[in-house]
C-alpha cells in the first residue's frame, strides 16, 4: 500500500513553527484578505466580527529599515514653521515638548530609489502623510516636488 501526501493549507511545518515571511510578502497577504473582506454585506462582516476570538495572531516577519539622517528630519520640519507641506494646514497639534507636531516623509520614497536629503523631504501633517501612502497620488507628488523646488 502506498501513502499518500495530504497538503493541509495554510502550510505549517510539524514542528508548529510558521516561516518567516519578509515584509512585502506579509503586506500582501494583508491586501489580499482586506480586499474579500471590503465585499462582504454589513451583515457578513458582523457575523466575522462577533465570531473574533478577541486575541490575535502573531507571526515572525523580517524587514528592511533604513537609516535615516535625523538631521534631514528635523531640519524638514522647522523649514515647514508648523505648516503641512501639502494642505498648508498647521499642524493638528503640539507633541510633548509642545512643537507642533509634523511627519517627515520623502517625496521619492526610499523603498523607491529616493534620497535622504532635504530636497526630497517636506513636513506633513498626519492626515496628508497618510494619505500620500495610501493614494500614491501623482498630482501630490508633483505639487511637492514644485514646493521643493522654490
């Protein structure tokens, strides 16, 4: 008699351990499960939720960062005076040491081949930072390489 392989998926080895996935591996798998969830009725999402253990999962993703200068950063905020790059708003609100409060964010992202420097860098608020990696938005991209530029 010959056994036969049964595939179980997800996959997990016997030992119980899941595979270390890298970064752009685990965002994917989230797209992918936000993206049949968003086409569920409120009723299916409902049924989903209440269903919710409560706890979460965990799992072991491996990621690159890079090393910013913290000196381009700052200097992109106090060059923005307390005003978002992008929707000219002043910041939503103070941080601790009492600054109005502004995210540094790199017009060429650094994932994208961008550079850390001062010219590629403006001070946005957190709803516009946001936004800008959300949308992707080619015309928020060009009005900020415009502001750079004077």
């Amino acid at each position: 008699m010959k056994l036969r392989k049964v595939y179980v998926f997800p996959l997990k080895p016997i030992d119980g351990e899941q595979a270390v996935l890298n970064a752009s591996e685990f965002i994917e798998i989230q797209k992918v499960r936000e993206k049949r969830i968003k086409k569920l009725s409120i009723e299916e999402l409902k049924e989903k939720a209440l269903k919710s253990r409560g706890r979460v999962g965990e799992r072991k993703v491996q990621s690159v960062q890079f090393e910013r200068n913290p000196a381009v950063a700052q200097f992109t905020k106090q060059r923005a005076a307390g005003k978002c790059d992008l929707c000219d708003l002043p910041a939503p609100f103070n941080d601790k040491d009492g600054k109005p409060y502004l995210e540094s964010h790199h017009i060429i992202w650094l994932a994208r081949g961008g550079e850390d420097t001062i010219d590629n860098t403006v001070a946005l608020c957190p709803n516009c930072h946001r936004r800008l990696h959300i949308l992707d938005s080619e015309e928020d991209i060009n009005k900020l390489k415009k502001r750079r530029q004077r």
